[in-house]
C-alpha cells in the first residue's frame, strides 16, 4: 500500500518536503561540513594564513605528539575537565536538591545561581582578576583583613588552573543546576510517597528514588559539560595566558597560538583535528558507559 | 511566531545603516597599539597637553584631523601587539591603511611580500633615508629597501626610585644613582637595599606578560658578546652563557630581591606607588614617571631617575633595541586618494616626531636628536648613550613576538624556580628552533 | 511539587547554601564599587574602594566615549540575528524532518546528528579561509552565519515536532490547509516552549562568543562586546586604569543582568525546557 501511495505521488510531492530542510542543510554544508574538510585538509600542510606552502602529509600529527608542550597542553585540558565536570554535576545536583522548593526565597537563590552564566567571557574573567590579583585583588583584602598571607593564585603552577576552574565553576553552575530542577520536578510523586510511607530515610530516599530517576539528566549534563569543558580558551588566555610555565594552556590556546601567533596554521589545524578526535570519544566513552549500566 | 522575532533585529538593522550620515572626506584606517584613552585625551588637538604614549599619539592623530579636515581618520586601536588581528586582517584583504609595527616584525610580513614598499614615497614626504638615524633606518630596511617610515627607536631602561636608593645609601656625592657593575655587585646592592628600605630591589615581570622576562633575558645574552641568533634557523641558548644568565635571574629571585608575582600592569603600579627600587620597563615610561616626579603626592616625588640597563657581563657596551614604525600593508582596493592620504598622515608624524620622543621614545630622526629641545628633555643625557650602543636582534631573525613569548616563558619558569635552569635552557632552544624552522 | 510528600529540604542545607549564593554574588559587588572610585584612588589601594569619595566619572568617561555602546550595540544585533536565524531555520527543517517523507530523510538527519559532535574549534580554521576567500569578514553575516550551522536547533524542534501528535495536522489537512499552512498555522504555535528554549540558548551563545568574533570581527566598528572589552582588558596598564575597567565590566554585565533579572522565570523554565528533550 505504500509503493501504491507513492506512485501516485508526483515528483514534485516527493521532493518539496526538502524544502523545508534545504536552507539548514546549505548552512550545515557550507558552514560546518565544508570548514571541516578545509581543516582537515590544511593539517596536511604546512603554511600560514595567507596560503599554503607545501603539501607534508601527516608530518604534523607526528610533530604534535613529539612536541612537549602539545603533550602538556593535552594533559592540562583533561586536568580541567577533571577539575570541572565533576563539580559541576555534584555542585548542580546539590544546589538543585537544596532549592527544589517553591519558597520565594528559594527562587531568589535560584536566580543568583543563574545570574553569572549570562555574563560573557571577558566580563567574568575582568571579575575574577580582580578577586584573585595577588596584591589588590578581593581575596587579597580578605585574606589581609585577618591576618593572613594572601596567595597568588595565578602565578603559581600549583593554583592557577584550580583558580581558573573556579572561575569556570562559578560562571557556568547555573546550567547543570536548572537541567537538574528540571529533571527533579518530573520525578514522579508517587514514588516519594510510597517512601514515606514505608519511613525511608532521607538519605535511602535520595539514593533509591532520586538519583535513579534523573540518571538520564546526569548522563546528559556530563556530556554537555565535557563537550563544554574541553574547549576552555577565553578563561585561560584572559587570565594566565597559559603560565605560569605552561601549566594553564589548553588546546584551544595552543591552536590559537600555533595559527595566528606563530603563523603555522598546519600544524594548528591539525591540533584542531586531534581535540576534535578527544571530544568525540569522551563523549561517546560517556554514552556508552552510562547506557550499558542502563542496561545492566 | 519566528517573524516577531525576526522583526526586531530587521528593523534595528535598517536604522543602523539608514543613519550613517554622508561624507565626502577620504577615509584612511590607521591602526595602533599604544592603548585606549579617548575618556582622557579625546578632545585633546595639541600633543604639548599629553603625556604618555597613549594620550600622545591620541593627541597626534586628533590634531592631525583639525589640520586636515579632508581627511577622515578611523582609528582602531588594537592591544598589544596587534599582529593576530593585523594577520587576520590581511588573509581577509582587509587590512588598514597606515599600522604601527616593530622593527623586529616587519621582516616576516616582508617576506610574505604583505608590505608596500616606501622608499619611493620619501620625496613626497620631504623626507631621504639619511634623515633616520643608523638604528631607526636599520628597523625599517629589509634587504636595502624601506618598508616603513620609523616613528621611534625604543629600549628597555632601568627606572630608578631615587628616593629609595637614597634612604639605601646608594647614591653618589652628586645624588646620581650607584649602578652596579657586576652581577655580584647587583646583589650585593640589593642586599644592602632591602636591608635598608624593607622592599625589593627589583621590580621585573614574572607573570603572564612574558615580553619583559624575555627582553631581560636578552639583554643580558647580548652583555655577553656572542650572537644568541647565529643564522636565521637556530637559536643558541642552552650555553654557559644562558646557564649563567639564569642562574643570575634566579640568584635574584631566589634572594628575595624582586618582587614576585607580578604582571605588567602590576609593575607599573608597584613602581609608581613606591614599592620598589628599580622597575625594569622601556622607553615609554620616562615621561610619565617624570611628571610623577614633579607631583607632591607621589612616592617618586623628586625622586626618579633612569638608566640603561648597566653592563654587568663581560662582553662589549651593548643595549637591546627594537623600534615603533609605521607600515602600510598591501591592499588592492586601497584608491590612489586614500594612499595618497595615507602618506600625508605619514608626513605629518614625520614632522611631529618630536612631539612622541617626549614620551621618552628615542626619536627616529636626526634633526630631532641633534637638537637643543630633544636634548633638554629631562634625563635623556642619560640614556642617549644607547642611540649609539643600541643593538636589535639580526633581522634575519622571523618571528621574533612569538620567540619572545616563547623565551619569556621558560625565563620565567627558571628564575622563579617552577623548572630547573638546565631543563628550561634546553626546552627555549628547541621550541625556538620549531618555530624558527617551521616555515 | 509543592506536595508533602516531597521531603523538605533540611535547615542546614538552606543556611549553606545562602552562604554559597553570597559567594557567588560578592565578585559581582566588588567589582561594582570599584567602579565607583577614581582610577588614582584604586591604584594606591584597592581598599580604598571601602570608604568614600565615591564617584560616577568612570561611567561618564565610558558614556563620553562612545566605544562601548557600539560594541554592545552590535552584540545586540548579531545576538538578535542568529536567534532569529537560528529558529526560523531550524523550526523550518525540525518540521521536515519530523513530518515530510523525502528521499534521503533519514540519512540525512543522521548526518545533522553527527553534526552534534563536531565543536567549534575544529572549524573554525575553516572557517576563517572561507570568510577570508569571500573577503567577508568585518561584516555581521561573518559573525552571524557560522551560528546558524549548529545542528542543535534542528535536533531539538525535530524532537518537539514529533511529539505533537499526528492527529492535529491530519485534521488541518482535511480542512484542506496547505503543507506550508499547517506547518504555520497550525503546529508551529504549538511549539513555542521549545522555540523560547531555543532562542534562550541561542542568544547568549551569541552573546558569549569570543574566539570566532576575536578572529572575524578586526575593524573598531565590528568589534562585540566580549572582544572590545578583551582589548582594554589587556591594555589597562598603558589606558585608562583599574575603575574604567570595572565601569565597562559592570556596564558590559548589567543589561544582560538586568534582562535576566526581568525573565528570570522564563529563562530558567527555558533551559530546563531542553533537559526533557
């Protein structure tokens, strides 16, 4: 019956329901699909922005991994992403916990929560330098206020990248806290009911109700944060400029520099690839770890 | 429903472009680091009224207008030093008319043949190459020919709390500042400073800003004799020179001697707030710590003096360096008008150069050098000895702003002990030599 | 959720995390009364920010000089652009993916999903040679148009589009409405929960956006706010000093604070909106 629909249909039927998805899929194209192949293509090269020099195949890749300071700026981007996907889904799920109530006061907290994810990079950045400034900066004054040494969280390799997921955590902690009110609002009543009135504790109900009913909320705010988290470039370049001893450099940065400072835009291109590769399979590590426990 | 939403921003576009008024001036873009004050110098037309490079060349161009009123200056102001947007802008033939450029970058957008050449525009500035000096003329010549009309030739200096050094004793019968002459002698002056006044000796950059480490590093290379540079695809670094140039910076550190933790604009603030001996900075400062010396109010009240930096190394008397200049990047569509603009702005800084020399800045030109007003500037008899020893890096040295960041990193990394000297000397040479050998 | 069978939240958890939204607020205030103070002042000491004079010159400086409106100005029109863009581009092909048969459909959804994990950073070098070949940087098309491509939309109103049952454009077509009547008429004012989402997130994506305008957008006129204030944030040892710096900062935040403050309900009931999805 659907072969005899179908050709009663004319061309014209068949094809017209693309133009509903045509003008997206000429912007896919052109601005996603194509700048991917042009990158990929320009890894392979060496030049600058203004044109290619020479074809070099896949010397690039072989350079970055033999390049020391592209190994450290792997490892300090999976440091922040340890540093701060975690606190964000705990820290979320805890705010979220806290402020599932309809009290006004409640909302009021809610939206302080919220606020400083409107803000853009520089502004918070702006912020944050003059709280963590080892002489002027706010934590300086507190810290002299009683009494004690006030600590240069950026110039020391042991602090800056905790000082600037501080800053990330403080700036982006509104998202995974409302996705997770969302998730916490559709847990279905009954089950606390049922709790209560079986006594559960507080506790018994948070881990055998709560947190297996938002599990899919958790799975997808880790993934959003990795994908987030992974492309750490404005905090970084803002605030340290990937010092004190290349301890804060993350990729982003570093393919910044590579292409716009240093003029190789092969060689940046190619890192661009390899984050590319590291985004990917963080994320579908993720999914596939959270739907075989799904399955389990 | 989209329709509403797309109204608004529709409507505030049409507005947008149905209110830029018409103008029949020629428009020239001129481009510059040397920072943002229009809230200070806006209304400024008379250079004589501003201090500093920013309120200055604010000042310049502002009267550069009033006398040309046929011509429209857009002014975009970049940060420091500009070149990532300048690249961009090129790779997207949109690049401005007239662009401040170091010396030490004009041989890598040469190379790219980005430039226009200006040697045969001299004429119509009223001006021939003799009228440079030596070291203004070499910043902008590249391989004979002029890429670029010199605005300054510029040093990093050592400027000096005078009324520290005088609560620390080191000033001479005629109140001149004690320079050291060695680096033992540099220490053995800082501990008699800190000593005396409870504050560090040495105000350098240690963080973020990574130029002002790797111009210190530099300078002290160069004290040394041998060229850090031997041909344009290799870097020397990691040599008894470095090692003991380190170990230097790292005594200095390690002491207790400079300041730590501490950015550019940390410096400049620490300096001016009297919190320090000596501030290792350019040129550029002069002025503004000068003025500060003649305000009550200030720590630096009659109290400020500045040197090059003392030869404590046992090479010949040497200086590192660089030089402002403006250039003018290729672009097709520039019109014979606008370039012809373009070059009357030129003259006109040409002219005025006097004008930015009183930021402290040597100045590009002779005549101007060779005067009585230049010459009765405030301390520049004690820093003029630099036009003669003054030394750039070779320029056949490309890419020389990301080396610098490069150098500085690892600097800083030794001196304040995140990395052994060994290891740093080592990881500056191979990651320069990368980018040296990278095109 | 107001029902008593939900667990009240214990008092301790409400007095920490009062005190943890103090934290959050007190950069904010901090940075708000160094604004107030002459730059001078701050220069000596940042302490001094405690304690009058306090003074609006910062402001009037910034106001005086006229940069920072335009800046904001066009981070306003790119924001606006790309939110409209992105919702009417994506409501238009989350509507055929989810309803029209055409040959390919399928694929070429799976090709958009996949679209979903390609980041902005492995484009973008791309991107700039393409705007660069096109000499169309410095223009607001170069700032809008990448966000356009973010698959996101697309998979979002997809998902809102088949949730609508089938049984309400059935009856419109009976009634004998156009393909295009029904999408309009009929369903796409049923998704405007998800539009609102959307256009939430869309717009301060764009609003945020730093490394491609840091890139595209060079000349003074074209520069957003998050660039232009980049710019005298690195400058500030050489430009007007510590208290300008903060008046742009809190001028830059407030009207998106402010707008927040005002659809604070929505936004957050938006956002939240995107986690059933």
């Amino acid at each position: 019956m659907l072969a005899s629909q179908q050709g009663r249909r004319s061309t014209w039927d068949r094809w017209s329901g693309m133009l509903f998805v045509a003008p997206y899929l000429l912007l896919f194209v052109l601005m996603l699909v194509v700048p991917l192949v042009i990158g990929f293509r320009l890894s392979l090269t060496r030049g600058d922005l203004f044109g290619i020099r020479e074809e070099v195949g896949f010397a690039n890749y072989g350079r970055l991994f033999a390049d020391p300071v592209f190994i450290q700026v792997i490892w300090n981007t999976l440091y922040f992403v340890v540093l701060t996907v975690p606190a964000f889904a705990v820290l979320g799920l805890l705010l979220a916990l806290a402020l599932n109530q309809q009290s006004r006061w409640a909302a009021v907290l809610r939206a302080i929560f919220f606020a400083s994810t409107v803000l853009s990079v520089t502004v918070v950045t702006l912020i944050w330098r003059l709280v963590l400034l080892p002489e002027q900066g706010l934590a300086a004054v507190l810290a002299n206020a009683i009494g004690a040494e006030p600590v240069a969280f950026l110039s020391s390799q042991a602090t800056a990248m905790p000082a600037i997921a501080v800053t990330t955590i403080w700036w982006g902690i509104g998202l995974p806290m409302v996705l997770f009110l969302a998730a916490l609002q559709q847990v279905p009543r009954d089950l606390y009911e049922a709790a209560a009135l079986d006594g559960a504790s507080r506790w018994r109900t948070l881990r055998s109700i709560t947190l297996p009913s938002i599990k899919r909320t958790m799975v997808l705010v880790i993934i959003v944060e990795i994908i987030l988290q992974f492309q750490l470039f404005g905090q970084a370049q803002l605030l340290t400029n990937g010092g004190p001893n290349n301890s804060t450099r993350p990729i982003v940065l570093f393919i910044y520099e590579a292409g716009w400072k240093q003029w190789q835009l092969g060689y940046a291109a190619a890192a661009a690839q390899i984050l590319f590769a590291m985004i990917a399979i963080a994320a579908m590590a993720q999914y596939y770890v959270s739907s075989r426990r799904d399955a389990a | 429903m989209p329709l509403r939403y797309l109204a608004f921003p529709l409507a505030a576009l049409a507005a947008l472009s149905a209110c830029g008024e018409r103008d029949d001036r020629t428009e020239i873009t001129v481009q510059r680091f040397f920072g943002a004050c229009q809230a200070e110098y806006g209304d400024v037309i008379d250079p004589q009224e501003a201090e500093g490079e920013c309120g200055i060349i604010t000042a310049m161009i502002n009267q550069f207008e009033a006398e040309n009123p046929d011509i429209k200056v857009v002014e975009n102001t970049v940060f420091w030093p500009g070149y990532d947007q300048l690249t961009s802008q090129i790779a997207a033939n949109g690049p401005p008319d007239v662009v401040t450029m170091h010396s030490s970058a004009i041989p890598d957008y040469e190379a790219r043949d980005l430039l226009e050449p200006l040697g045969e525009d001299l004429p119509a500035l009223g001006l021939t190459a003799d009228d440079f000096t030596a070291a203004a003329r070499a910043g902008v010549t590249v391989d004979g020919e002029v890429m670029g009309i010199p605005i300054d030739v510029w040093a990093p200096l050592w400027h000096i709390n005078l009324n520290l050094f005088r609560e620390a004793g080191l000033v001479d019968s005629q109140g001149r500042p004690i320079m050291p002459r060695s680096t033992e002698e540099f220490l053995e002056h800082a501990d008699r400073f800190v000593e005396a006044t409870g504050k560090p000796y040495f105000i350098q950059v240690t963080t973020k800003d990574l130029a002002g480490p790797s111009r210190i590093f530099q300078v002290y290379m160069m004290q040394q004799g041998d060229p850090v540079f031997p041909d344009p695809r290799h870097a020397d670094f990691d040599n008894a020179r470095g090692r003991e140039v380190l170990k230097f910076m790292r005594d200095v550190y390690a002491g207790g001697y400079s300041v730590r933790d501490q950015d550019y604009a940390a410096n400049v603030s620490a300096f001016l707030r009297g919190m320090g001996g000596i501030l290792v900075d350019g040129t550029w400062m002069v002025g503004q710590f000068d003025a500060a010396a003649h305000d009550p109010d200030s720590p630096l009240y009659q109290g400020y003096a500045v040197r090059p930096v003392p030869m404590m190394f046992d090479g010949p008397p040497v200086s590192l360096v660089d030089g402002h200049n403006w250039v003018m990047p290729r672009d097709s569509s520039r019109t014979p008008e606008e370039r012809a603009a373009a070059l009357r702005f030129l003259r006109f800084f040409a002219e005025n150069d006097f004008q930015w020399a009183r930021t402290g800045h040597f100045p590009a030109y002779r005549r101007i050098i060779d005067s009585a007003q230049w010459q009765g500037l405030p301390h520049r008899d004690d820093i003029a000895i630099i036009t003669e020893i003054g030394q750039p890096l070779p320029n056949y040295v490309r890419r020389q702003a990301p080396i610098e960041l490069i150098v500085g990193e690892e600097v800083s990394a030794a001196f304040t002990g995140a990395k052994p000297i060994d290891a740093a000397l080592r990881d500056m040479e191979r990651r320069t030599n990368d980018v040296l050998q990278s095109f | 959720m107001s029902s008593a069978a939900v667990r009240r939240v214990p008092r301790a958890a409400v007095i920490g995390v009062t005190m943890a939204a103090g934290l959050m607020v007190l950069p904010m205030l901090w940075v708000l009364i160094l604004s107030l103070k002459d730059s001078s002042a701050l220069m000596a000491d940042t302490t001094t920010a405690f304690s009058p004079p306090w003074t609006l010159v910062n402001y009037a400086n910034i106001v005086g000089d006229g940069q920072v409106a335009v800046w904001l100005l066009n981070s306003t029109i790119v924001s606006l652009l790309m939110t409209g863009g992105v919702l009417f581009l994506s409501s238009l092909a989350g509507y055929g993916f989810a309803r029209l048969e055409f040959p390919g459909r399928n694929i070429l959804f799976i090709v958009v999903l996949f679209g979903l994990a390609i980041p902005e950073q492995a484009v973008i070098i791309g991107r700039h040679q393409l705007f660069a070949a096109a000499e169309m940087h410095n223009t607001y098309t170069a700032l809008v148009m990448p966000g356009l491509s973010a698959p996101f939309g697309v998979f979002l109103m997809t998902q809102y589009f088949r949730a609508i049952p089938r049984e309400i454009d059935e009856a419109a077509m009976l009634d004998g409405a156009s393909r295009f009547r029904v999408f309009w008429r009929v369903l796409l004012p049923l998704t405007v929960p998800a539009q609102a989402t959307l256009g939430i997130f869309t717009f301060f994506h764009a609003w945020n956006d730093y490394w491609w305008p840091l890139i595209s957008a060079t000349n003074r006129d074209m520069l957003t706010l998050t660039v232009g204030i980049a710019a005298s944030q690195q400058n500030f040892a050489q430009a007007e000093g510590l208290g300008f710096l903060m008046a742009q900062a809190v001028f830059a935040g407030l009207p998106v604070l402010i707008i927040y403050v005002i659809f604070q309900k929505y936004i957050v009931r938006a956002v939240a909106g995107a986690a059933g999805q």
